[in-house]
C-alpha cells in the first residue's frame, strides 16, 4: 500500500470514517499532536511494507500549503528531541520551525531506524534528517529555477518562499510541489539506528547556522502544560474492549488451573489461557480488573529461588561468560611494584525503571494484519516481536507509536503490547491493555544489580600504576528481543543472547589496566535503564579516585587531572571547580549533628564513547550535601554540572537534560532499590519504591554547557551517572567513612558510621 494512501499517526481534529476505509484514502498528509477517536471497521486484511529509506519521500513531504511534514523511524520518549529534530528540517530547508511537524515511529510511514537507545538520537538522526531537507531544498530550488526561469545561483530563499536575488518574482515550496511526490532517489549506507544517506546536496556549514544551536521552544510543552497532550494512555478505538492480564505471585510460577469466577462479573467479554498466560477482555477497564480480582487461578512453584541476598545470588550464579573489556600492560608486575595498594568491593541494586503512567498499549486483529498503538522505544523491533509471537508475516502488523510516560529504556520492550495483540487476536476486536501500578513493578524488566571489585596500585609519587576491575553482573538487555512477558508465559520466545551492561574501563591515563565482566546467566528480567551499567561502574570507579587521592595526600580535583591528558576531559574538571569555587582539601563544616561537605564525580569520554554504558560525552558534577550524622539522611543542597556534549543543537534542551539526569541519579543515589521475597519482587508500590520528592531537590543545579564544533554527542544519560559517586565521595569527606553499597539510605548511613 502506498504509503501516502496511509493516515497520518495519531491525527488530531480527524474523525475518522473508519481505520481500514482510512488506510485506503489518499489525499495530503496531515499531521497534528492529538489523538481521534478511530472508528476500527474491517473491511480486508491489511499490508504493510517495509518503507524504502532510499526514496526522498520517505523522509519529506511538502503540502499544498507550504507546511512540511518529516518522517522518522526514531522516536521521543519525552527528552525533547523532536524539537530538535523538527529544527534540523527547519535549518536545512530553510522554512520556519512552526511549518515543520514529524511522523515519529509509525512502521508503515516510517524508515526502520532501529531503536531509539544509548542517548544517541541526535548524534545518529541529525545526519541523515539534515541530508534528506538538504536534498529536498536543491530539488525546490531546482523546480524554482524553471518555474522562474533564471538560474538557481541566484535564487534565494526564506520562510519556504523562493525569490529573485535583488527582488523580483517568487513562488513558494507549496506552489512548487505541494501535495506531490518528489521521486528522488538518495544513496544510503548502514541500515537500523545507522542509517546515514547521501546525494547532491551539501549540508550547511554550522557558521551558517539559524536554527540550530539556538533555544526553540519545544514543540510539545505547550499541549503537556495545557493538559491536552494526548499520550499512548488515551489512544480511543472505537469498538474498544478492555484488557488484563493475571500474573503469577512469584518468577518461575507455572499455570496449574483456571478455575473460573466464584460470582459472575458483569462485563466479562473472554478469559484467555494460553500456556501460562492468562488474560481476561471486558467491555470496561472497570469490569476486566474487577475479573483479575475474582478469577480463581492456581499456580505452582517452578522453581525455588530466593533474591532476598542479591548480591549473594550474582555470586551464586554460574558466570556465562568472561567479557576482556580492556587489557593495557602488564597489571601483575605494577601490583607486585606498587608503593600502595587500595580495594575494594561495590555493592549495586536492582533498579526499576519507575515509569510515572504504567505501559499501556492498543490492538487491533482484523482479518488476519494487525494494528497497534504503542509507546515502544523500538517499533520496528516491537512489531517484529508480535509479529513473531503471534506467527504473523511481519507484513501484516502495523505500529503507530505514541508517547509512554517516561521510558529511558522500559520501552525498549513494550510487554502491553504484547498483552493486547493476544488478547485481540482471541476476541476479534480491539483491546486496550494498561497495567497496574504493581504490576510495572514486580514484572517489569529491571536494571539487573551488579557487585563490582576493583584493586588499584600507587607508585611513592601518588600516580596509579595499576588498575583492576572485575563486574559481575548478568546482562542488561535480556528482554530486548524475543522477550515481551506474553511470550515468554507463552513459552514459544527464541530469547536473546546479547550481553549488556558490563565493566568500563577507567577514562583516567592508566599504564597498566586488566578489565573484565563476569556475566552470569539471568537473574531478573532486564533491559537497558538510562546509563546501562553508567551508575554502576562510575561509581566503583569514581569512589576508587576519591580513595586513591587520599592514600596519596592529594586534592580529589588535583588528583583526576595529574591522570587527565585528554583537553576535553581536563575541561569539564576544570570549568564544574571553577563554578563551584573548590577549594583544594577542603575541610567540612559541622555544626553539631550536621555536616555539610562536597564531593566530585566525573564521566570523561575525551573524543569518543565509553563503550558499555551507553553514555557519551564529557561531564563532571560537583555536589554539597548534609549529613545529619544522627538519623543518617542526606540531603543534596546543591550541584554544579560542567557538560561537553559535542556541539549543542538546542541549548535549552540540553540544559534540562543536564538537570532531569541528575535528578534522576540523586534518586537511584539516595532512594531506589528493589527488594525481594524469595522470587517475588516486594516493591509494588511508590512506598516500597521510593523515587526522589519534589521536597528532595536540591536547591540549585547549576549546569555550565561547553559549546564546541565536535560532532554532538549524547546527552541523555551521562548526567544521570554522575550524582551517586559525587554523593559517596562528600560522604567520605565529611566522615572519613567509604560506604560502597547504594542506595545511600538513612539506615545504610548510620549503620556505617556506626561500624566507623
């Protein structure tokens, strides 16, 4: 089907007449930012093609009245980066940002760019976006040219209107191909999230740049403000039944009976049991929880783990695979020479993701094809997942992506999804599907714990010598393919065998370093969290520097520069001490109970990416806290955040990265952890799940943004891996005392500096 026969995703101030009679009427592309009410009448079994990324029409479109519309594979889980992206447009075509609207992750009028992940967006989706309005502008100036009958050298153009230089005749984009295809073939190269394209066109030299590195507004703040903003929570088929599913208590449960409902439930539609699935279909969403809660289902033990010890269980279990992240001479001999030596052993919980709007997702199984509205970080990869799953041709299932609430890796598998596509698929209509609050967190897949060693080695100048680091962890993407939660209680998924998450090696000059991740077979569910593994090795890593400069008499700042060479990285350390006004060996204030005190954590990536965790760019972060000594509670009173993320497209933009990112770390650093009995998870709640409170946010964030013409780099993640070894590291300077399990609860503080 062409895609220019095919709806706009989710199109706002649109009834539709009917979604497969949509699909089959043409006319222009309209794109707006809120949801319809979508009449579901089947009238045949749909096809979706792969949408070809070497035609210009697949990733613009001009209409009749000048307005552009942009297509992309990617997605926003709510960073902003749709603003950017509506920006690169913006820049390379030369229209205002208010004419351009995106087409985000619809898998039948989108390229599969392959999942939006690892902070990289910009650094992987400006290029070819740049490319394809870059390429679209030559072809209008080319059109242009005839229209007008003079040269394209001295055609100009602004606001999409393209004129005589010096003044003279002009005609607009819209008049120019308004409504009509461009029939341009590009060049591509790489395919997934690197798909990179070529042509004719040259790409604007950044001096020459409007739009780019400039503040614009986000395009849907306004909508979010206002409360009209229409997330994949209020996607509305008409014809819509309601879905759930029940659960087993505990992992490793196996479905022994479905024994029916002890009173009848009004409303009840179907309930489904398929392997150790079972679900249920309700007229209301009401009636289909009222049913999970009267349903008589009997489950029996499948195995008898117990993750109450975590860290004793990563121990226990049987190590998959030894990973050689980095080897730089020889480490034994720099031990066997070292003046000192310092270890120690980290302790790092399981995370949830904590998304504030739990996953949600609509089917709709027609006529053998497919369509879902989901808020997956990777549609194409979702869709192949179901598609799978259900032992559907991929061709047959539709994805319409729209926002999650929160994602930061959740998504990368939408398990919601899932649920509905099986359960339309049983009752022949569409079914939306929203979990409960306990059940996102007890079965969602988690950011898997991790217990890290690390041993250094100091020569009698204070200089490391020799740097080992041992991570045992099982792997970070468990999930992420094959791995939706209907499919495993199916029992049919093929699993995935990619390992994520492991050891980094340091970013400091090292002579002699020996790196290795022990990955064990899985524990918990997982896929990737915000900074995959970031937190987890800066923490060891940082805490080790702090402890380091001591054995050494040096300043902490002092100390990471006499082992910094790299200009970036030297900046960024430089530029937060300078902000914050460091002084060297600082001593800490005490006024009775209280200590207020600073610590300093850095992630330096100099000119490239540390390769495991996903977090790119050069950042140091500087925090004040108190510390009451008597209840253990820590309270972050202040940040300073020096940021090199290559060159900034939207400086607003990055700043609230630098300040969301470091919340969020301040919250995994002092709050998230979680807790098990035996196999079942015991944090259901936001009790037993505490994140950080509106009243626990510092009173300043200070971020310093160091602009550069350095190709951009993430900037999602990095600050979220920063605040918990800063935070570790002030407690050490107020107490002498090296806590090196998180979080930094009040109980784990005083029982620390109990022991002390």
């Amino acid at each position: 089907m062409p895609r220019e026969n095919l709806p706009s995703s989710p199109a706002g101030n649109v009834v539709s007449p009917g979604r497969r009679g949509f699909l089959k009427a043409g006319g222009a592309l309209v794109v707006t930012f809120c949801i319809p009410v979508i009449s579901s009448s089947a009238t045949r079994a749909d096809t979706f093609g792969k949408v070809p990324p070497e035609q210009l029409d697949s990733w613009i479109a001009v209409q009749q009245d000048g307005s552009v519309s942009a297509f992309t594979g990617r997605i926003d889980m709510g960073t902003g980066v749709e603003t950017v992206f509506v920006q690169a447009v913006a820049e390379e075509l030369d229209v205002p940002v208010s004419s351009v609207t995106f087409v985000m992750g619809d898998t039948a009028r989108t390229v599969d760019q392959g999942k939006s992940t690892a902070s990289n967006n910009i650094a992987r989706n400006l290029p070819p976006l740049r490319q394809a309005a870059a390429e679209a502008r030559l072809a209008l100036m080319d059109l242009a040219a005839a229209r007008l009958g003079v040269p394209s050298q001295k055609l100009v153009v602004k606001d999409g209107v393209v004129s005589v230089s010096g003044g003279g005749q002009s005609v607009s984009y819209g008049e120019l191909v308004g409504g009509k295809r461009f029939d341009i073939r590009l060049g591509v190269k790489g395919d997934g999230n690197r798909t990179q394209l070529t042509g004719r066109a040259k790409l604007k030299d950044p001096k020459e740049f409007k739009v780019l590195g400039t503040s614009v507004p986000r395009v849907d703040i306004p909508a979010k403000v206002q409360g009209k903003f229409k997330y994949v929570h209020d996607v509305v088929v008409d014809g819509m039944a309601h879905g759930t599913v029940v659960l087993p208590p505990a992992r490793g449960m196996k479905l022994v009976s479905v024994n029916g409902f002890a009173q009848p439930v009004p409303g009840v539609v179907k309930v489904v049991t398929r392997g150790n699935f079972v679900g249920i279909v309700a007229e209301t969403e009401q009636a289909a929880v009222r049913a999970r809660n009267a349903l008589n289902v009997t489950w029996a033990p499948g195995t008898n783990e117990n993750f109450d010890d975590m860290y004793g269980t990563i121990r226990k279990t049987p190590v998959i695979k030894d990973e050689i992240e980095g080897v730089v001479g020889n480490v034994r001999t720099a031990f066997a020479n070292a003046a000192t030596v310092v270890e120690g052993t980290y302790y790092l919980p399981v995370n949830s993701h904590g998304m504030m709007g739990p996953s949600c997702a609509v089917a709709d199984f027609r006529e053998g094809s497919l369509t879902l509205w989901s808020g997956s970080q990777w549609p194409d990869g979702t869709r192949r997942d179901v598609a799978g799953m259900l032992g559907m041709p991929i061709d047959k299932v539709r994805l319409i992506w729209v926002q999650g609430s929160g994602s930061y890796g959740r998504l990368g598998v939408d398990d919601a999804a899932g649920d509905a596509a099986l359960l339309s698929q049983a009752v022949g209509r569409p079914v939306r599907v929203q979990w409960q609050r306990a059940d996102e967190n007890q079965w969602s897949p988690f950011c898997p714990a991790a217990v890290i060693h690390v041993k250094a080695g100091l020569d009698a100048q204070g200089k490391i010598t020799a740097w080992e680091f041992e991570n045992w962890t099982p792997g970070h993407s468990t999930a992420e393919q094959g791995n939706i939660l209907a499919w495993r209680a199916l029992g049919t998924n093929p699993g995935h065998k990619r390992l994520s998450g492991g050891a980094d090696s340091p970013s400091y000059d090292i002579a002699n370093i020996n790196v290795v991740t022990h990955y064990t077979h899985e524990i918990v569910r997982a896929i990737y969290m915000r900074s995959v593994a970031g937190i987890q090795n800066a923490f060891a890593i940082e805490s080790m520097m702090d402890d380091l400069a001591a054995k050494a008499g040096m300043d902490p700042i002092a100390f990471r520069l006499k082992h910094t060479t790299n200009k970036r990285s030297r900046i960024v350390l430089e530029t937060v001490a300078r902000k914050a006004g460091w002084k060297p060996l600082q001593k800490p204030v005490i006024d009775g109970d209280l200590i207020e005190s600073r610590g300093i954590g850095a992630l330096c990536a100099g000119d490239g990416k540390l390769a495991n965790h996903g977090a790119w760019g050069n950042l140091a972060t500087i925090v004040d806290i108190v510390l009451n000594k008597r209840t253990g509670v820590i309270r972050v009173k202040r940040v300073f955040v020096a940021f090199d993320a290559g060159r900034v497209a939207n400086p607003d933009g990055l700043r609230n990265q630098a300040e969301g990112g470091t919340i969020m770390g301040i919250s995994r650093a002092l709050k998230e952890q979680v807790l098990f009995r035996g196999a079942a998870v015991a944090s259901a709640d936001w009790l037993t799940y505490p994140v950080l409170q509106f009243s626990d946010v510092p009173e300043s964030i200070d971020v310093t943004l160091i602009d550069s013409d350095h190709a951009p780099l993430g900037a999602g993640e990095v600050p979220n891996v920063t605040p918990a070894c800063a935070i570790g590291n002030a407690v050490f300077a107020a107490t002498g005392v090296r806590i090196r399990e998180l979080p930094l609860t009040p109980d784990r503080v005083k029982a620390a500096l109990t022991v002390a």
